[in-house]
C-alpha cells in the first residue's frame, strides 16, 4: 500500500470535467462516507450554511474543495488499511 504522501500528492487532471450535478453526486457520496454533512464542512473549513449553498449551485465547488475532500478520502480509507490489518494479524495470531 502506498504511504497519505503518495496518495494525496498524486496530480489528477480529467479528460472531461464533471458537470455541476455529477460533482454534488460525488460531493453527497463523500458525505456519507466521511459521516456526514457537517464533517463534509469542517474538511473543506467552510461553515454547514457554505456547503448548503455549494450544493444548492448558488456558490460552485472549487478544484480546491475537491482537493481537501480528495485528502481527507485518503487519511480515511489509510485509516480503515490499517485498521483492518490489525483486525487480520490478531485473527491469524488466534487462528489455532
């Protein structure tokens, strides 16, 4: 597995940028794997009525929110690596 630095410095640039509505879907589904709305907000270091008004397309999602929600993906799913690697070693440690 690669180290957050490697995960997180990589440089993407789409072929096709997403439309608004395909960016709000993604934004939604990093929501819900983040824990919700307000910790959606608090990545990207905006207030819950900021992101309201993001998703509702009065304000756009910038490349730089993208980036920050991007970032905290990554610590997450290292976090959930990790954790479950230690799930794996106790159960091969108990496996008898």
């Amino acid at each position: 597995m690669q180290g957050a630095e490697a995960i997180t410095s990589r440089a993407c640039k789409p072929a096709h940028p997403a439309s608004s509505g395909t960016l709000v879907a993604w934004m939604f589904s990093a929501a819900r794997m983040l824990g919700g709305m307000q910790r959606l907000a608090d990545v990207m270091g905006i207030q819950s009525r900021s992101l309201r008004a993001k998703m509702e397309f009065s304000r756009g999602i910038k490349p730089a929110d993208l980036l920050k929600v991007a970032d905290a993906l990554d610590a997450q799913a290292i976090r959930t690596a990790e954790h479950a690697a230690r799930l794996r070693r106790e159960a091969a440690g108990n496996d008898a």
